[in-house]
C-alpha cells in the first residue's frame, strides 16, 4: 500500500478531537487565554442543550491585524523559539487550542478591541472555515475580547451523545472553581443561560482564603491552616483543613498555578492527613451519626507547588492536568 501524507484537512480534524477533549475542556481553554490576555473580570456563559459557550474578558484585547491570525492552527503570540518552551510564561504556547475548537463547532465568532484601537472587529468561522473579518456592528466600549463557542461537536456525534447536560455543567463549574481559587485577583462569573441564573461570582481580592469562602463558605474556609516549606527548587503553599468533608471536591493541587487532576500527590496528601490529622481531631461520633459516614469524610486541602519549569512536563496529555515525575536536583524526586 502506498505511503501518502496526510492533508491538512484530516490532519486538523484529527488534532483536534485529541487537543480538545469536553465542553468543559473547551470552556477552561478560553477562560485561560483570557487569563493570559491579562483580564482582571472573567464572564462565562453556558447553554448546554445549544452546546454553546461563551467567554468574556476585559484583557489586553486584539487589533485587527492579530485577528488575522486568531484561531488558525499554530498561530501564537506566546511562544516565539525552542527557549521560550522552557519557560513557558503563559498556560498556552502551542496555537493549537482556539484552533481546534474552530473546527469542532457550527460556529465560532471572536470579538476583540485593543486599547490601541477605537473600532472592536469581529471573526467568525462556520463549520471551520474562516467566514467573515469585519468591524463589529456593535463597537466594544473598552479593551477585551468576547468568544462565543455554539454548536460545539457538531462533528463529533458520538462523543457529543454522551453529553449529559447536567454532568457536563458541573465539570464547567468545578473546573471554574479551580481556576477561581487559584486567582484571587481576577473576578469571575458563571451564568446559566438556560434558567438566567448566576451560578457563581467570585470578586477580587488578594486571599486565597477569601475567595475559597466565597466559593465554599466562611466557616469551611475558617478550618484552613496555612503553611509553606521550601526544599532546593521546589516550594509548596499549602491550606489544609482539620476538618473533613463528604467528597473529594474540596481538594487542590496546582503546578506553578495550573490545576492538576488524578495525580499522586492528591492521593499522597489525601492519605497523609486522613491518617495523621483527621484521625486524631476528628469529634467522636454522636449517638445519631452514622460511624460508616464519619470514617468517609475526606480531607480538604489547597495546595499550591512551585518550581522552575525545566523540572517538570506537563504535556503529557491535552488538558495538561497530569504531571509525572518532577525531578528535583541530584536525583531527588516528587512525584
């Protein structure tokens, strides 16, 4: 059988299915480029029978000649040379993550003004392809740049059937919620379309601890003690409550900022406390309780790590929320 390259047609398509994994993944892409635009207030949108998303941020804004440019494959403003990889400034570098959401949806408009410019322009893309660059009919009264994602998947009919709206908007909520947690100087907002309800806002401040109470309660957050440990390259800030919880939900590790999932330090760290802190301040259980219940409470912790980039890779996956080995310095490693 010959041997023949792929066209960049198939070549996007499959990228993309791999680069962008869920709606939620999708969301938590866009809320990160307005992070890296420099956005102070963040607003997220999100009608799910309509798979529609949308992200608005008061960031640095674009013109229109970086619109150009703006949701093609490997187009970036974040990574220039090999250097750049290994200090990676921003959560994105590859010019991959707008761009495959572009072709993973009906419809894709970017509307963005810089400070630079008096007129905001607008992008949209149908079905992948590139359909209009235009001045907007309704010019931005400041900097920013509003991304509205509708019929996401629309190609992906399997993956996009075993969407369940309800699942699906929890997973946007949590995953917001660890962005928020981790940003305290930025105010964030989630709105459900579907019912008109805000389903959280956090404002801004300069406390973790501040914004996890507004996120999960004054009395929760009033349980967090801090501590901080410093080993060669590495430094952790850690929260860690003597109290636990009914789920794992409440538990945060994060890689220079960036929140991560199922790694071993959450389940290090899970069992460390639930043996050596919970185990000796939890309350005896009333006469009414249920012992089953009190065994199953989880430990609450936030933990914030902290290292240069060359000790770790976080490209090992798309979302970049699993990380492996950190190799430390002559041989030391966590994992």
């Amino acid at each position: 059988m010959e041997l023949k390259r792929l066209t960049p047609e198939v070549v996007n398509k499959l990228r993309s299915g791999v680069a962008i994994v869920s709606i939620a993944h999708c969301m938590e892409e866009l809320v990160l480029n307005a992070l890296d635009a420099g956005a102070t207030c963040i607003a997220v949108r999100l009608n799910m029978p309509y798979h529609k998303v949308q992200v608005v941020d008061n960031g640095h804004g674009m013109s229109r000649d970086q619109l150009e440019n703006c949701g093609e494959r490997y187009c970036t403003s974040k990574c220039r040379t090999v250097s750049d990889l290994a200090h990676p400034k921003f959560y994105g570098y590859r010019g991959e993550a707008l761009s495959s959401i572009v072709e993973m949806s009906g419809l894709v408009q970017i509307e963005s003004k810089s400070s630079s410019c008096p007129q905001s322009c607008c992008k949209t893309f149908a079905q992948g392809k590139l359909r209009e660059l235009a001045p907007s009919t309704a010019n931005r009264p400041s900097a920013g740049t509003t991304v509205t994602v509708l019929d996401f998947m629309y190609n992906l009919p399997v993956r996009r059937g075993c969407v369940s709206e309800a699942i699906d908007f929890e997973f946007c909520l949590q995953h917001l919620e660890g962005i928020a947690l981790s940003h305290p100087e930025v105010s964030f907002t989630l709105r459900n379309d579907v019912t008109g309800e805000k389903q959280f806002q956090t404002h801004k401040t300069s406390s973790v601890l501040d914004i996890f109470a507004q996120l999960f309660g004054a009395r929760k957050a009033a349980t967090l003690k801090r501590t901080f440990l410093k080993h060669k390259r590495l430094a952790v800030e850690a929260y860690i409550s003597l109290e636990g919880h009914t789920t794992k939900q409440l538990q945060f590790v994060y890689l220079n900022k960036r929140l991560l999932l199922k790694t071993r330090v959450h389940k290090l760290v899970h069992n460390v406390i639930r043996k050596y802190v919970l185990g000796f301040q939890s309350k005896p259980v009333a006469p009414s309780g249920s012992p089953s219940k009190q065994r199953n409470r989880h430990p609450v912790f936030v933990i914030f790590i902290d290292c240069t980039s060359r000790t770790f890779d976080i490209t090992y996956e798309p979302q970049k929320t699993f990380v492996g080995v950190y190799q430390l310095a002559d041989g030391d490693k966590v994992v």
